[in-house]
C-alpha cells in the first residue's frame, strides 16, 4: 500500500509541474494573441485603402476586362511592358497548373490547426487534380512541408520560421516569389489555403483564390468617385502598386492564418491545463481513499493485537 501512495504522490506531483508548464504557455499565447489581432486589425485599414486605390486606377482596365470577358490582349507581342504586367496580374489565363500556397504551423500544440489545413488540402487535390503535374505546392510552415515530403509531394518553395507576430519586411520572400511564380507562367492561378481567425475558439479552413487578382469590381468607382492626382501617369502608377497590392492579400492571409494559430494554441493550452486540473482532481480523491484505507487497516490491526493480549 506504500507503494501505491507513493506511485500517486508522484504523479500528482508531476502532472501539477506539467499544469503549470501548459498554464504559462496558455498565458503566453494569449498575450501573442492579442498583439496580433491588434496588427491585423490595424493592417485591414491598410489593406482596404490600397484595394480602393487600385481599384480606381484599374477601372478603365477592368471594365475593358470585363466587355472582353478576360480575354487575352490583342497583339501581345507590340504590347509595351508595363501593359503587359498591368494584364498579368488581372487578366484570366487558361488553367494548365494550380499554384497552393499552404499556410500551417512550424510546431504543434496548437491542437487541430494544422491537420484541418492539411486533411483539406489533401480532400482538394484528389478531387480537383488527376495527376501531380497539375498542380504546384508552396509551403509555409514546417510542419505542412514535412507533411507534403513524406508523402512524396514535391514541393516548388518552403519557408519555415516565421515569427509568431511577422511583419510584411519577413515575409516579403514569400509574397514576391509567389507573385514572381504566377508572372513567370509557373502556374496560371495561385489559392491561398489557410485557417481563418473566426474567433478565439474557432477558426474555419479557407481556400482563397488570390492571382489573377479577381475581386475588385470597376462598379466601386461609381459608387464612391474620387479623383486621383497621379505622376507621372496613372498606368505607371498601377504598374507599381497592382503587384504591391497582390502581396498584401497573400500577406494578409499570413496574418489571419496566425491569428488561428495563435488562438488554437491557446485554446489547446487551456484545455491540457483544465484536464491536468481535473486529474489531480481524480488522483487526489484516489490517494485521499487509499491513505484512509491504510490508516483503517492500521488501526485495525493494532485493536486487534490488543484484544489479543488480553
């Protein structure tokens, strides 16, 4: 019976230390938490001026866009650059290959962030795509990377290590190599697949379609008309803005993919320290009865053994 109460002892002693240990970490994420959704809430304002901006320079170009239905811009080939970029970035293409930017976590403890991203991803590929010659894989985080090798995957770019509040300097290798892929013909369409921050306990995987650049809508300008005064000229300006602005929507994702990452983690922390709670709960009560039960028996004996000396 020693024993026994020793054994429990000792595993309430170790799971009070593993208790705190996950405590710490829930208050630690907790407070990344709030930082971050400072930022991106912040980066939203950000993100919104620069839509409506392009989304003024660009009229003329997507309402031409839109009475071609995307088609492909005549002569081509006399085309002068910085049209031609202008048309890369907004234009259709016919889809030969799939550009996934998967967005996951460099670790674990974060509960089930990064297998919902990955099951649904592995869902979308077998239902979209035939062979892997259709499709292109970016990964951002180790843990999808080592998931895609080890499954044979290859992958086109990974990037592993990125800060828990990153900032747009960090991560710009990110966003221009994937603009840069997409203007390089490596693939004609880009999806940025992530888990969304929906709130503090629950996020929802979301696939975003992010180049050709398709969300802006040549209808906005009527709405909310605003005159620009622009130098040298608007097409010069929107050939240096329109890709800035595709990075911020890939950059942005980073950011909302975080945010879940950060809220999962600490959800998950919570939840390790309330089951750690509840067994010392449990071995408590256990060690509490068997204590008792020992004592009992003691005292038994010694009744026992006086009775019978008399």
């Amino acid at each position: 019976m020693a024993e026994s109460l020793m054994d429990i002892k000792r595993q309430i002693s170790s799971t009070k230390k593993t208790g705190q240990i996950t405590q710490a970490m829930q208050m630690v994420s907790g407070a990344k938490l709030t930082q971050i959704e400072k930022r991106a809430t912040a980066y939203q304002i950000y993100a919104d001026r620069v839509r409506q901006i392009v989304t003024h320079l660009a009229a003329a170009q997507l309402l031409e866009l839109e009475r071609q239905q995307m088609e492909q811009i005549t002569n081509a080939a006399n085309a002068d650059k910085k049209q031609l970029q202008v048309a890369t970035l907004l234009q259709q293409r016919p889809v030969k290959k799939t550009g996934y930017l998967v967005i996951t976590g460099d670790r674990g403890l974060v509960g089930a962030y990064n297998s919902t991203v990955l099951k649904a991803m592995m869902q979308m590929i077998q239902q979209d795509h035939k062979t892997a010659s259709d499709y292109v894989i970016m990964a951002v985080g180790g843990v999808g990377a080592d998931f895609f090798k080890n499954r044979g995957i290859n992958l086109a770019y990974e990037y592993r290590g990125v800060s828990d509040i990153p900032t747009f300097n960090e991560v710009r290798e990110i966003v221009r190599t994937a603009v840069t892929m997409f203007d390089n013909n490596v693939f004609d369409e880009l999806y940025v697949c992530y888990n969304h921050h929906v709130n503090s306990l629950t996020s929802a995987f979301r696939a975003e379609k992010m180049l050709p650049i398709s969300d802006l809508d040549a209808s906005e300008v009527e709405d909310h008309p605003i005159e620009y005064l622009t130098e040298p000229d608007p097409d010069a300006v929107l050939e240096a803005i329109l890709p800035q602005y595709a990075e911020s929507l890939i950059f942005g994702a980073i950011m909302d993919a975080k945010t879940a990452e950060h809220a999962a983690s600490t959800t998950a922390m919570k939840s390790a320290t309330d089951n750690a709670n509840d067994l010392i709960s449990r071995l408590s009560t256990t060690y509490n009865r068997a204590r008792q039960s020992a004592i009992t028996t003691e005292i038994t004996e010694i009744v026992g053994g006086a009775n019978a000396l008399e």
